[in-house]
C-alpha cells in the first residue's frame, strides 16, 4: 500500500497537461504523446517499489520538500547541464512516475525534443541508478547492450548519459540527478562528468536536508 501524503505540496501531480517524454520530433512536451513500453533497466518488484514510494512520500513530507516544479531546482539542473555541457538536466524523483521537479532543456524552437515533467519508471537509465544507489557514466549508451536498448534513445535520441542517486542519511533513495545528451562523450572525460553530476546531486541533497540532520 503506498503512502498517501496529507501535504498538498507533496500530491502526485496529476495535472493532465503534463505528459511523458514525447516521441523524437515532437517539440511540445505539453502535447506529445508518451513512449510506448518497451525493454526496461533492472528495478525492483511492484510490491517492493511500492514500499519504497511510501518511504519516499514519508521522507520527503517530513522534510517538507515540495513534489512540484521548483525554479532553484530548474537552476540546480541548468548549471548542471552547462558543467557538464550537455543539452538536458534533470533533478528526479521518483514517485509514481519519475518527476522531474528540476528541469533544464533546449527552447522549444531549438529543434531538440522539448520535454515534459514526467517519464515512466520503466524508461531511461534512472531506474538502474535509482536500483544500484550508485552512480552511473554512460560516455556512449551504444558501448554497452544493455543500455543501448532503452526508448529514450530512439525518443529523444539521447546518446550519452550521467547520472547519481539522491540518497537520504536514512538511506531512502529520493530520486537521481542526470544529464543527457544526443552527442558521445569521449571515454577520457567519464569520470570528470561523473563527477559534475554527483557534486550536483550533494547539492540537491544539502538544499532539501535541514543542516542538523546531515
């Protein structure tokens, strides 16, 4: 059974405008349709992941921590993404769906995919980060089987990936940080990127945890 918030700033958000990843060459992530599913990265049982939402919405209400768009997270994501130099940052939590309450994207008349606030549990490479609470550096998704076959790539035409897990002192995994982007990365350059991201995600975590608690 999954926890149900009393805060209405921690209400799954519903609203109907807000939509999936849109398929590549939708430019209005307000209107594009979602992804149809497909193959998955690893992650736990439906009962399993229910209890850890229920940990989630239980955490993030005593911290009250807000489950809407945030503009410092939205800035947390942009200087993410131009550390990094990649075109997409997302600050995520996973709730219901992933939701991506920090956000930082190409205009939508860039030519580039314009994406929503929300994605499925079962795209992208969130989940396997979320899954092995550690970091995970994908230079170039094509290197490995196992991450090439994921709808994002096709959808938005992503080619590389970096991604960190927030996690609590309780040790409730919250979500990830990430950044993507339709270009490789140079294999040299995975662990300065890497770093970016988790330094990024430290600060996430520093913003939404009272001080007396870290």
């Amino acid at each position: 059974m999954s926890y149900q918030p009393t805060d209405p700033n921690l209400a799954a958000q519903t609203d109907p405008t807000v939509l999936s990843l849109p398929q590549r060459g939708m430019r209005n992530g307000l209107h594009g349709p979602t992804i149809p599913s497909g193959p998955s990265v690893s992650g736990p049982p439906p009962a399993h992941r229910a209890i850890e939402l229920g940990q989630r919405y239980e955490l993030l209400e005593r911290l009250g921590v807000s489950t809407a768009a945030s503009q410092d997270f939205d800035e947390l994501a942009r200087d993410m993404a131009e550390r990094t130099g990649f075109l997409y940052g997302f600050v995520n939590l996973f709730l219901e769906e992933q939701t991506f309450v920090g956000l930082h994207q190409p205009p939508a008349n860039s030519g580039y995919v314009f994406v929503g606030r929300t994605m499925n549990h079962d795209h992208g490479w969130c989940p396997e980060v979320v899954a092995r609470k550690k970091a995970l550096p994908l230079h170039d998704v094509h290197a490995s089987p196992r991450f090439s076959g994921n709808h994002v790539v096709d959808a938005v035409g992503i080619r590389s990936y970096f991604g960190a897990p927030l996690i609590h002192d309780s040790g409730t995994v919250l979500g990830t940080v990430c950044v993507i982007d339709p270009e490789k990365r140079p294999l040299h350059e995975a662990r300065r990127l890497r770093d970016i991201v988790i330094n990024a995600g430290a600060q996430v975590m520093d913003r939404i945890t009272p001080a007396p608690n870290r």
